[in-house]
C-alpha cells in the first residue's frame, strides 16, 4: 500500500483516482509530495487512466507546486491522463498560468468538472 503524506487524501475512483493536496505547497514538501503522488500512480499502474490532482485546499504555493505538476506529468505513462483542480481565481490556478503549466495539462475550475469523462 502506498501512503501520501499527510495531509493529502485520496480516493480511487474507476479508472481514475483523486489526490487532494495539502493547503501550502513549497520547497520543503514539495519532493516528498511528488514522490508521494508518483509512487502511488505507480502502484495503480494497471487500472489507473486519469490522475486527478486537486489543489481547491491549496492557499498557499509557490513555483514548487508547478514543478510537482510538471514532474507528475513527465513521469506518468503516457496512456495516464492528468487532471488538475485550482480555483480560478486562487493562488495554485495563478502560480500554474504564471509558470505555463497550462498550457501542458488541463487545469479544471472544479473538482466536478475534472471528474466528467
């Protein structure tokens, strides 16, 4: 079984899971949040089609939190879609337009959204 660092919570869906980051992403957790996330992809290698992301609890990140985004998706196989989920008009949503993110993974205004098929 793979743990996510408190206090993330996760929740497997079909064919899809959920990862609700913490509510400060930065240099001090970040590495540990990236290997966190991968490891549990890893460990549902076989059933896993989308990654949902969900940074809603987030109120604090900075470019950390864009580099967990970017690792997540260079590292995922290539038939495991990413998701993400950011307020539009929160920190998380700005850091990840700021840095380009956006342009590289589909950024959702709700956790509603990012769960359609």
């Amino acid at each position: 079984m793979t743990h996510v660092p408190s206090p993330c919570r996760v929740r497997d869906l079909p064919g899809r899971s959920l990862i609700v980051l913490p509510p400060e992403i930065d240099l001090s957790n970040s590495p540990a949040l990236s290997a966190a996330v991968l490891s549990f992809a890893e460990a549902r290698a076989t059933r896993l089609g989308v990654l949902i992301l969900d940074f809603t609890h987030t109120g604090f990140m900075d470019s950390q939190g864009a580099r967990l985004v970017q690792d997540v998706r260079c590292q995922l196989p290539a038939r495991v879609g990413l998701r993400v989920v950011a307020a539009p008009l929160g920190v998380p949503s700005r850091v990840l337009e700021l840095t380009g993110v956006r342009r590289d993974v589909p950024v959702y205004g709700s956790l509603a959204e990012a769960l359609e098929p």
